[in-house]
C-alpha cells in the first residue's frame, strides 16, 4: 500500500489544515460543502489510525 510513515504524515497534515480551516472559516459553507468536508476530515481520520496502527505493528498483513 505504500510507506505508512508517508501515510500518518499526508493525512495528519491534510486533516490538521482541514480542521483548522472548518474552525477559522470567517463564511458558514453551503450544506453540501460542510458535508463534504466532515467526509474526507473522517477519512483523513481514518487513514492517520490505520498508518499508526502498521507503524506499531499491528497489521497481520506482510508487506510486500
């Protein structure tokens, strides 16, 4: 899948930048995009504990 340390540091960057643009957004976003943006927060979510669970050794998969 790719090197997981790569993988923590895109998603925790991309879901960090995306969090604090949601918090300092000086206009309320239409519905459409507020979801949007609550969706790929999720997977940056997502992606950030599965990268740190293969960093700690927890995946039963062999690399490769």
């Amino acid at each position: 899948m790719g090197n997981p340390k790569v993988q923590a540091l895109l998603t925790g960057a991309a879901g960090a930048w995306l969090a604090y643009d949601m918090a300092t957004a000086r206009e309320t976003p239409s519905m459409a995009l507020s979801v949007l943006q609550w969706i790929i927060l999720a997977g940056c979510v997502i992606g950030f504990i599965g990268a740190v669970k293969q960093l700690l050794g927890g995946s039963d998969r062999e690399p490769g």
